[in-house]
C-alpha cells in the first residue's frame, strides 16, 4: 500500500475531526488569560466529553501546551475523557443521601447495569457518575438522569425502585433502536 495524502493511507482511520462547532467559542475565549476552563466546559458542551483530538485542537489555537490543557481536564471532575452513554446517571452521595442509602442505590446500579462509577455500559445507554450534591437532600437518596430529553430527577430511591427507573430507561431506548 502506498501511503499518499502527506502520510494517510486513504483508509478513512487518519481524518481530522471537524471542530467547526468550537471555532466561535475558540475565537472569542482563546485570547483571554484564564479562560481555559471555559473553553473546556464549552468543548465538553458541544462534544459530550474531550478527545484527545479536541484537547490538541484546543491547544494549536490557544497556544497553550497539550499537558497543561489534558492537566486541566483530568484535574476537574467535572470534565470526561471519554464518551458517555445516552442516559447519564447522576447519584448523589452527599451527606443526606449517605445517611439515607446512597451506597445501597449505587449497589442497586451497579447490580442492575454491571458498571461502577465512571463506566459506562457495553451498550453506551448508560454511565453512572456518583457526585458530591445534587441539592435535593429532602428526596434523599436521590438521583439526577440526564438525556437528550433533558434531566429527571428521583427521589426517595429503594433498590426496586431504581432498578425498575432503570428497566425502564433501557426498554425505551431499546424500542427507539428497532
């Protein structure tokens, strides 16, 4: 095989990825000292989590380092490095909810889906992420589901009761697959 195309194979597996969608935010923060978390929680805005690529995109338009910019980003939990499922799972295991359950729900999660916090399932319709609060310590324990529907939030959560929200979810995106 010859390799043309200043070094690709013409395979597909060397394309860019189009970041067009981050050039205006680019523009108009990549100039100003301190803005890089924004950036950031732009580009995750726009992409769902940070790649590599965009991390190195980012970085040949602001000047600034890929180790500092990967720094930043692995830091901060609020940013991902890898793509999340369609339904994220945010469980809250704030004071109130640990009090009331919380790591009998992420067991409930855990059971009902085989993953643990920061994963994701084999069929990218879920990932759980525990957080510190979510400020609904009245519907403890309580989770946050978030979608491209938007974010639901269920309180005073059993384990039957969330593994059931969970059959739930899963059935839906599974009739909207076929």
């Amino acid at each position: 095989m010859t390799i043309e195309n200043g070094g690709c194979c013409g395979s597909g597996c060397c394309t860019k990825p189009d970041f067009s969608d981050l050039a205006p935010v680019l523009e108009a923060y990549g100039k100003i000292p301190g803005s890089l978390i924004t950036i950031l929680q732009k580009a995750q805005d726009i992409y769902g989590y940070l790649s590599m690529d965009a991390i190195d995109y980012i970085s040949e338009k602001t000047g600034l380092k890929p180790a500092l910019i990967y720094g930043v980003a692995t830091f901060y939990t609020q940013f991902r490095l890898a793509p999340i499922g369609k339904n994220l799972i945010m469980l809250c295991k704030g004071t109130a909810c640990h009090v009331n359950g919380a790591d009998m729900i992420e067991e409930a999660i855990s059971e009902e889906l085989d993953i643990s916090d920061g994963e994701t399932t084999e069929d990218g319709i879920f990932t759980l992420n525990n957080m510190a609060c979510l400020g609904c310590c009245s519907l403890a324990p309580v989770m946050m589901i978030k979608n491209r529907d938007g974010d639901e939030t269920y309180g005073n959560l059993t384990k039957d009761s969330v593994k059931k929200i969970l059959r739930e979810i899963k059935n839906k995106e599974q009739e909207v697959a076929q």
